[in-house]
C-alpha cells in the first residue's frame, strides 16, 4: 500500500500544478474606444461558450475616445462584444487572449493586437 501511494504521488502533484500552468500568460487588456459612438456594455467570454455571460462595464459606460482595462479569468481563446448606446453590437470571435494587449472599437468594427 505504500508503494502504491508512493507511486501515486508524483501523479498528483503534476495534477495539481495543470492549472497553474494553463494560466501561465498575462490575460490583462485595453479596450479602446476609438469609435464615435458611447459604449454601453462589453462582454468578453471564452469561445467555448456560446452565450455571452455578463455586461462587463456593469453601470458603467466607455464614452468615444476613453479607454479601460480589463482581465480575463483564464488562458485561451475568447469572443468580444461591444454594445453601442445605438443598440447595434459588433462582435469579434476567437482571439488568443495571450497573444493580445488591446481591443479596438471603430467605426469599422473591433480588432484585437
């Protein structure tokens, strides 16, 4: 039985430390708001998911030319959506969250860099 446990051990540890790595990339952004128009709600979700979750501005509004940053709970691909005071939204699917460090509203949609 000691054996076993002792064999096993390793195992667990290497399990424990599988999400610490999957987290391993800066997850923190800027959306920009370089468009004409107010933002009243922005969501950001993993692509996994096929509805979007929760108005991230909450109260909040991002008005033209103002900028905020958020964070992504985890590693991944993610879809953004940003609402504008028009009651249009523009969408943009599947960006590796670890590979960017803004999103930005134009007049001509959203883009990730």
């Amino acid at each position: 039985m000691l054996r076993r446990a002792l064999f096993a051990l390793p195992l667990l540890a290497a399990t424990a430390l599988a999400p610490a790595q999957a987290q391993n990339c800066d997850t923190r952004f800027n959306f920009h708001n370089r468009s004409s128009r107010t933002v009243t709600e922005i969501y950001f979700d993993a692509s996994s998911n096929p509805n979007w979750t929760r108005d991230e501005l909450g109260a909040d509004v991002l008005p033209a030319g103002r900028s905020r940053a958020f964070r992504a709970a985890y590693s991944g691909l993610y879809d953004f959506k940003a609402v504008l005071d028009t009651g249009r939204s523009v969408e943009l699917r599947r960006v590796d969250i670890c590979r960017i460090t803004d999103v930005t509203l134009t007049d001509r949609g959203l883009s990730a860099q």
